[in-house]
C-alpha cells in the first residue's frame, strides 16, 4: 500500500509556508489525502487548522456531483434541453442549450449577468435567465463562464428534486461524506472561522506576463478585484453562489476528493462518475491562451500533451489528474494513478497572475510526488 514520502511533504510545506513567511500572502492552508484519509494538514500564517478559506470556483466540482448523481438516478440527462425544464430560459436563442453544454461551458452565455437582489431568489433567477443573450451559437466553442453555468445547474438541481441547490449539496454531499468544516450559503449564524479575504502585491508586469503567456494582458471578465473581495460579505456568503461560494477547510476539500476515487459511501452510479471523471468532451481551446481545455462534464482532466501546469495540476501528476482550480490561487485535485488528492486554498488574492500561476504549479507538482 502506497504511503507518503516524508521528504517530500518536507519540499511541498516548506513551498507553501514560503510565501507567507515573504509576507505575500496572510494565510494559506493545504491537505493530501490518501486511502481515504487525509495524512497532510497544514496551515500557515494567521490561521488555524480550524480556519475556514473561500474556495472560488474550487466549489464547482462539487454542485456538478449533485447533477451526476441525478443523472445516475434517471432524473437529469446529459442530453436534456435546459428549457425543457426551465421554460423561462429558453430565450434569444438559448432553447437548444442542453445540460451538456452547461456543464462544459460551450453554452455561448459566459458573461451573462446575474446579482443582488436577482440572486436571492428562484423567481429572480429564472426572470435573470430570461434575459441572457448568447455571445456566440450554442456549442460551437469554449470560453469559462465563471458564474451563469452553475446558477443555472443550482435551478435545474431545485427543479428535479424540490430542493434548492444548498439544501441539495447539504444532503447529498456534506452529511454523507462527514464535511464539517464545507458550507455553500451559510447563514449569517454560521460564518464562523472564515479569512478574511484580501488582496496582495502589485500586478505583473506585461512583459511579464507576455513571456509566460505569450499575451500582454490577461482578461479575468467578470471575476474582478472587488466581484472577489464581495464574498467578505456575509450577506453575499448566504446566498450560496453556485459556481463559487464554497467555503471549507482543506482537508475537507481533499475528502471529497478521496470519495470521487473510491465512491466507497456509493454516492454516484459508477458508470457516471468514471465518465464525469475521466471522459475529456470538450478540447476547444482557450481563449487568447490556445491550449485546450481538457474538460468533462464538470471537471478539467491534466491531460497527456505537458500543459497540464497550465490547467492548475503541475507537472507531475498523471494524465488522468482531474480537478478545478479557483480564483487567487485555491486548486484541488485527486489522481487516479496514486490515490493522492489534494487541496491549497489561502485568502490572500496574489495580483499578480504570473506569481500565482507558478504558485499553483509548484505546489502540485510537489503534492503530486509524495508518495513513498
């Protein structure tokens, strides 16, 4: 039975507590699990191992398990039209949407808008849907919808079972799985050991940037220095932003993880989740930066073709790594080829995008080889 390679959990901590003990960011924390347990859990800086760290689009793999759960239970399929089940979607265009398109981002709506007070409520939501238009037709190519994508898996998830999309994610993740630190939409009562989120040192540089990207200037749309900095808010906590909201320890983020390897609580027909996990559909490039994607029906696969740096995974991990990076430098991912999964998140959001990249990268590159 594999175990982990203390020397190497030595160069992976010492890699995360570096740039804290630098002062370039407040607070970071990190987990490796393996066999089902979590063997690494560290935090540095000012925070506990109790802390708990907003985790940005890290949370997306996690509302897309509830939707594979309901296609395992015969009550969602890939193929299903969004405005077969969500009529007042079906609008400008967007009648031919299908689940599988949301859940690979090639649905055409990447920046389509949706905040207070809209997101408060489903009525509010689906009139928000019914105003989106598409940037480009449906399913004929990719660009990351930071947000809109899972506001609407979170209405598909209350159509289909009646329950809103926090209740759903309580009752078919967190309780089963023994998440006691994970939360999507807390109350105000339970925003308790969360960082404070903040940001940290002065952007890259073009050319900079240009030299590792091969591009003067990185878009990031909608997910802004002050659209980040609102999840401080404990009002915009409570809403339970699908696609982004979650908020965890590591360590639990890594259990999850663990339980995408094994499904030891059976929680996922087999079937789906081995495709949801390993089934690469969608190669279209990204935009501006020209590898391809690498995407399932919820997750990003590190692939075989050495980018797998560039999609958050290292360079170490197999090609059948699969995870989801967030914002400011959060990542998690499991590897079928070790066992190992693992979780970074930290609250200090780096401006500087080359930083933060390389950050990343080492990290799992280094998580990727602990074991002995």
């Amino acid at each position: 039975m594999e175990t982990v390679d203390s020397a190497a959990v030595v160069a992976l901590l010492d890699r995360a507590r570096a740039e804290v003990a630098e002062g370039l960011l407040p607070s970071c924390q990190l987990a490796l699990a393996l066999h089902g347990e979590v063997v690494v859990n560290e935090t540095f800086g000012a925070a506990t191992a109790d802390t708990r760290f907003t985790m940005f689009s890290a949370t997306k793999p996690l509302v897309a398990s509830v939707v594979w759960q309901l296609m395992g239970e015969g009550l969602l399929d890939p193929a299903t039209r969004i405005a077969d089940v969500l009529p007042d979607f079906g609008t400008h265009g967007k009648d031919e949407i299908t689940l599988d398109h949301v859940l690979q981002h090639t649905s055409g709506f990447p920046q389509a808008p949706l905040g207070p007070p809209l997101w408060a409520s489903r009525g509010g939501r689906q009139s928000a849907f019914a105003m989106w238009r598409l940037n480009w037709p449906v399913g004929s190519q990719y660009e990351y919808h930071p947000t809109s994508a899972h506001w609407v898996l979170a209405e598909l998830i209350y159509a289909v079972t009646g329950d809103d999309h926090i209740e759903a994610v309580r009752q078919r993740l967190i309780d089963p799985l023994d998440l006691r630190t994970f939360v999507l939409g807390p109350t105000l009562a339970a925003q308790t050991n969360i960082a404070t989120l903040v940001a940290t040192g002065d952007p890259a540089h073009p050319d900079e940037i240009e030299a590792v990207f091969g591009v003067r200037e990185i878009d990031v749309g909608e997910v802004t220095e002050e659209a980040t900095l609102s999840l401080n808010l404990p009002e915009v906590r409570a809403v339970g932003i699908p696609g982004g909201g979650g908020i965890s320890t590591a360590a639990d983020v890594a259990t999850f993880y663990q339980s995408l390897l094994t499904n030891a609580q059976g929680l996922w027909d087999p079937a789906v989740l081995s495709d949801a996990t390993s089934t690469v559909r969608n190669t279209f490039p990204v935009p501006i930066l020209g590898y391809p994607v690498n995407r399932t029906r919820g997750v990003v696969v590190a692939g075989d073709d050495g980018r797998s740096h560039e999609r958050g995974m290292g360079r170490t991990v197999s090609s059948r790594a699969f995870g989801h990076n967030g914002v400011g430098g959060q990542i998690a991912w499991a590897d079928p080829a070790t066992g190992l999964s693992f979780c970074y998140l930290t609250n200090g959001l780096d401006r500087n995008v080359v930083r933060q990249s390389q950050r990343v990268s080492d990290l799992s590159s280094l998580a990727a080889v602990c074991t002995g």
